[in-house]
C-alpha cells in the first residue's frame, strides 16, 4: 500500500514539472509578441490613419467606407492567407446640424445654452425647434409612477449619474445606461415630447457624450439628446428652486440602410485547418470622436 501511495505522489510531481514547463513555455510565446508590438509598433501607424486621417466612422457615411478600403489594403499586404469582403446592410443615420439645448426665461438664470449632443438614432425637433418645460427623474420607472397627467407635452430630463464607486467602471455603465437606451420611449409613452439625458461618463466636465437609443415601435418617436454632467447638475439645481423650459433642437434623421463590409483576412493552421478562432473588432465609430478606444484599437489589435 505504502509503495502505491509513493507511486502517485511521484506521478502528480512530475505532471506539476510539466504543467510548469507548459505554462513557462507560453509565457516566454506571450512575451515575444509584447516584444515584437513595442519594438516594431506598426499598430500605432494604422490606428493613426483610422483616427486621425479618416476619423469618426459613422456607420454609411464616407468615413465608414474610408475605413473598410483602408483595413482590407492594410490585411491583405502582412500576409494573410485571404482576405475578403463581406457584404452587409447597416443603418444610416444622420446627425444633422449643431445641436441646440438652452434653457429659456429663468427668472433666475435668465437664457443659458448647455452643451447637448443628439442620441445616436434620434429623431429630430424639426427645423423649428420645440420648447417645453422640463420634469427630472432618475429611473424609468419613476417616468411610468408620474405618467402622463404629469409628463404629457413635457421634455422629461434623465438624471441619473453612473456609480463612481464602481471598480469596474463598465460596471457603473451598465448601471446607469437603461435611462440612455430606453429612455426616449418610456417617455414617450406618457406622452412627453423630448427627453435629455445626463452622459454616460463619471468625469464631472461640458463635453456631452453620445450612444446609442432603441426606439419601441410601438411609441412616437421623439428626439432625444444627451447634456454634459456638468450642465445636468446646473439643470438640475435649478430645478430645484423654480420651473424650468426648454428650447432645443436637432435635425437628426434616419435615412434607408447603406450597403456596406465586413473586412475578413484568415490565416490558415497547419495542425487544425478546418477549425476556427475569431479575433475582431468594429470598425464603426461615432462620428464627434476618432474612435480610438472604441473600437479603433480593437481592430489593431485584431
């Protein structure tokens, strides 16, 4: 019995030994690859081109298609086995002209312009503009608890911030984001005519943010447009002491779907060829940044 258990205890040491070698193995490979992306940093060149010489990538707009012509040229001169493009619809929308948000006839502020930015997929005011007074709220339920017989004919104004104290800071987006997406809807349901929505960032700054709304089909469609969290504190310490109207604006539109690519480059194994790993990233981008982070470096790395 004793020879046995001396047995397995030599059996489990040596495939620890070689567990080790395994993983020392893979992490001298993983660190050729950082040696070889900072000595030879090609990848800051491309990701240059994509945000700086194209810029924003809406998707169906020039810079959209700028980027697709650019990445397939850049896949198909570093090797790939193939490389190839792939056909697809994507939605077009427009943002229009600057976006205006101001607040009109406080009888303590007086006229103040804040700083909005159109939700991606919002409808417009049209040219002339709509002015309205402005109810805040934190959570898409208070807007169904108010309902219409306080919302109706009113811009209902999202305010609620995202969790700093959140590590992961994706985390505090996901807890704050629902109002963004959904938002312009549920207001619309009670019969509101616009929504403003606080940005989606923890920075406390002017420079409003935009993403991306989902219109239910089954309610108007109203504009919707996102202020700097600076501006959505202002706006919300003057709702606290008076009634507060609104004049904004936005000329954004949605236009029929573009045609439009996926850019494919495969490099075929020699152990496994008819198995697959998937590595990408979007090359669409808003159209008020580079999209750097988002997701220009995704498709670097890619």
């Amino acid at each position: 019995m004793r020879k046995y258990t001396i047995g397995l205890l030599l059996m489990l040491g040596f495939q620890q030994i070689s567990l080790a070698q395994t993983e020392d193995t893979d992490a001298f490979f993983i660190k050729s690859l950082y040696d070889e992306a900072l000595s030879n940093p090609v990848g800051y060149h491309w990701l240059g081109h994509l945000c700086e010489g194209i810029g924003g990538r809406l998707a169906g707009s020039p810079g959209a298609a700028a980027a697709v012509d650019y990445t397939a040229q850049v896949m198909d001169t570093i090797g790939l086995d193939t490389v190839y493009m792939q056909a697809c619809d994507v939605p077009h929308w427009e943002r229009g002209d600057t976006e205006i948000v101001r607040i009109v006839n406080s009888s303590s502020q007086g006229t103040v312009d804040l700083g909005g930015l159109a939700l991606g997929n919002s409808f417009g005011t049209g040219p002339a503009g709509l002015t309205a007074e402005v109810v805040e709220v934190k959570t898409l339920d208070e807007v169904e608890e108010l309902g219409a017989q306080n919302l109706a004919g009113k811009i209902v104004f999202f305010n609620r911030p995202m969790d700093p104290t959140q590590l992961r800071t994706f985390n505090a987006y996901g807890g704050a984001v629902d109002q963004r997406v959904w938002g312009a809807s549920k207001a619309a349901a009670a019969g509101a005519v616009a929504v403003l929505v606080r940005s989606m960032t923890t920075r406390l700054d002017d420079e409003p943010h935009t993403g991306t709304l989902v219109y239910n089909e089954d309610h108007p469609k109203i504009p919707a447009i996102a202020i700097s969290t600076k501006d959505a504190n202002l706006l919300s310490q003057l709702l606290n002491q008076e009634n507060v109207e609104i004049f904004m604006r936005n000329t954004s539109r949605m236009l029929q779907p573009k045609r439009s690519y996926n850019v494919v480059g495969e490099i075929r194994g020699s152990t496994h060829p008819d198995e697959i790993i998937a590595v990408g990233g979007h090359l669409d981008s808003w159209d008020v940044g580079q999209g750097a982070h988002d997701d220009g470096s995704g498709c670097v790395h890619s």
